[in-house]
C-alpha cells in the first residue's frame, strides 16, 4: 500500500474547489474527470511504500501535538505543468514555510518513490486522461477566474492510495 502525507483542503476553498471543477466538466463535457472523487489537498511528502505505519503515525502526532502556529496558505492563480496537470497554485506564507520545512526534517527520513526536494506545492484540479484533450480549452476558461484564498495550515493528512483510489487514513489537527 502506498502512503502520502499533504494538508486536506476543507472549509471555503474546499467548497469552490469541488464547483469549479463541476462546472468545467460540465461546460467540456469531461466524463472521466466527472466521475473521478479526487479528495483537495496539498502533497507534502509524496508517495511511498511502508510495512508498518506505526512510526509514520508516531512521528505525526508527536508534531501535531507541539505547540503551532501554522501560518497560511495561499491561493490566487491557476499553474500548469507542461499540458498533463492544471492546478490551483499554493504560495506558503512564512509561518507554513518555517512549518512545512520542520515537518519534513522529521518525514524525509521515511521512503519516497522519487526525490522530490524541489517540491511545487499545488492543488490538483485535472491531469492526464482527465483532460481529454481539451487542456488549451480548459486552461483558457480558467482565466476568467481569480482565485484568492487564504487557508490556515491546520492539520496534516496521512493518505492511503491503492490503485483505483485514494483514501483518509488519519487527520491530525494542528492546535
């Protein structure tokens, strides 16, 4: 089983996230993307494989249960790699910054399926299939949008991923 720690997107972004993506699949006809349940999240520590989960979850609630001041997220434009995936792009404020960098002192030591030091922090809205060939068309609707929220860094999400989905495995709230 595969595993990916992120930030779960939830309240007002969480909300605009789910219509906007509803309303270009309507407006392209995207069955594929329409059909999909794609949970809204930031990855931070990407995919890997794990026997045991019980030092991941240690490690996790020993962070979640420090002191924090989890600073914010911030969303206000729309980010492309190549014409694969189309996302909201997430800025970090100083606090995340300081936060997220703590954080993966302590997960990097967990394995990766790839070395993703230069992480582009995103929220994914369609990739691959998904965009049925449409990403010119997509990505020229979405410019009448303008994205601008400001989300507090206030839990960190363990994810499990099989082949055909991508499930919740534990929410730590950060306090």
């Amino acid at each position: 089983m595969k595993y990916y720690i992120g930030y779960l997107v939830r309240g007002e972004l969480e909300e605009n996230y789910h219509r906007l993506v509803e309303e270009v699949c309507e407006v392209f006809k995207l069955e594929k993307r329409s059909k999909k349940e794609r949970i809204p999240h930031i990855t931070i520590k990407s995919p890997f494989e794990i026997e045991s989960l019980s030092d991941v979850k240690k490690a996790l609630e020993k962070f979640a249960g420090e002191p924090f001041n989890g600073g914010f997220f911030y969303v206000n434009a729309f980010g492309h790699f190549d014409e694969r995936v189309v996302y909201f792009n997430v800025d970090l404020g100083e606090q995340a910054r300081i936060n997220i960098s703590n954080l993966l002192q302590i997960i990097d030591r967990f394995p990766n399926d790839f070395y993703d030091q230069n992480r582009k922090f995103h929220i994914t809205l369609f990739k691959g299939e998904e965009l049925e060939g449409r990403y010119e068309d997509i990505w020229g609707y979405l410019k009448k949008f303008n994205p601008n929220f400001k989300i507090p860094f206030d839990n960190i999400t363990l994810f499990r991923k099989d082949e055909s989905e991508t499930n919740i495995e534990r929410i730590f709230n950060l306090t």
